[in-house]
C-alpha cells in the first residue's frame, strides 16, 4: 500500500502525535503517525477489501498507526462477508489485541467484530469479561466498547455487568468509554440507567458519570452529579 506513504502529511502528522498522546509515560507512546485522515484511510480500505489476512496482518503490525487502522477497517469489510467464516475473523481479532492499541482503533473495530460476533454467539460473552479484567488498556476498552453491539439490539446486560466490573478502573479512557456505553444504554431503556446511577453514582469516576448522563434534562444531570459530591474521599478507591 504505497498510496500510504504517498498521502503522508507532516503537518497532520505533528498534530496527531500531540492529539493521541504518544510522548513518554502517555497511553499512545511511541506510535507513530503519516498523517493521514480517516476518510483517506476509508478509501484505501475499500480499494484493498479483499486483502488476505496474512497481508492484513502485516499492516496490523505495523508501527504505523495509519496502517493499523486501515488494516482493521479492512477486517470489518472481511467480516461483513457473507462468504467468510466470522470466527476466524474473531479469533485473528483476539489474537492481535496489543496492536488494537489506541482508542480509535479500539472505537472503530469492536463492536463491528467482537461485538457482533459475541451478540449472535452469547454463550461465548465471558470473552468480554476475560478482556474486561485485563491488565492491558485496550483489551478492557475493547470488552466495553464491544457491547455497543449489544446495545443497538436493545441487549443491555453485558454493558451494565461490565460497567459494575469496571467502575474502579483507574484510567480516564476507560472512564470515558464505559460513560459513553452507559450513555447509549440509557437511549434505549433510560429506567435501568438511572437504576445503574442510583446505585453507583456517587462513586463513578466523575468523568464516566458525566458521560454517561450527558443526554439527561439539567436538573436530573445536577441530581446525579451532586450524589457523587457528596461522597466524602475516605470512601472512593
């Protein structure tokens, strides 16, 4: 994939090493950018859909975080397929887990792949809480991020399961990823929402919490955001 390199962009490129935190001690150290943008990527992976998965394999590995990502969104084209054995698909996805490893490329391929895959395989969810209960970030984002799948089917159990599991988590993007799951889970059934929050709000992470009731009136945000201010430091962990 030669285009790659051809659309890179020095001036996008210094910008996405500052927007996905790659200098030392932050969560996206190390990786490295051409700058490209994702309707760019969009394009090259649907020119290169039928790419067999030792060739995908290869950009999956990649230092590159383009080719990452292009790479994926190429297994969501070979996972649509209706020709294709989707366990397959699932258990390369599984097995590359550590190059999944930003949030975007968590965000765009879980709940294609894994999600959808676990939603019509249920009897094989405790894939999720194996990944959720991960020493490694993106494995436990990719278990949350993963029941959005779930969600868009009006299946709610794993997300608020996970989100129980997960609410002691101590790093801000699975903060964020549980608030925006729970967020989406309040779309379709907004009473067992606010059963979750009247359970746990006050000792959410204050970021999953404001998430999680971005889409609710003023008064009912201020309500649950106040229950967590009134917890006093002792209790949280």
């Amino acid at each position: 994939m030669c285009e790659t390199y051809r659309l890179a962009n020095p001036e996008k490129q210094k910008v996405f090493i500052r927007f996905f935190k790659t200098g030392p001690g932050q969560y996206g150290e190390g990786d490295q950018f051409l700058g490209l943008t994702v309707p760019q990527q969009r394009i090259l992976a649907k020119k290169y859909q039928h790419l067999p998965l030792p060739e995908i394999e290869t950009l999956l590995t990649n230092p590159i975080h383009e080719l990452r990502l292009t790479a994926l969104m190429i297994l969501t084209y070979h996972f649509q397929n209706k020709n294709v054995d989707k366990k397959t698909i699932v258990d390369f996805y599984l097995k590359h887990t550590q190059w999944i490893n930003n949030w975007d490329l968590v965000d765009l391929s879980a709940y294609k792949i894994l999600g959808e895959y676990l939603r019509t395989h249920d009897t094989k969810a405790s894939i999720l809480y194996r990944l959720a209960n991960s020493p490694l970030l993106w494995e436990r984002r990719i278990a949350i991020v993963s029941t959005f799948a779930f969600i868009r089917h009006h299946h709610l159990t794993h997300t608020f399961a996970l989100s129980k599991l997960l609410l002691y988590d101590t790093h801000d993007l699975i903060h964020k990823a549980v608030g925006w799951m729970l967020r989406e889970a309040g779309k379709k059934d907004a009473t067992q929402l606010r059963q979750f929050l009247n359970t746990y709000a006050a000792v959410m992470p204050r970021t999953m919490l404001r998430y999680s009731v971005e889409k609710f009136s003023d008064s009912a945000r201020k309500h649950y955001l106040s229950l967590r201010s009134k917890i006093i430091p002792a209790q949280r962990k």
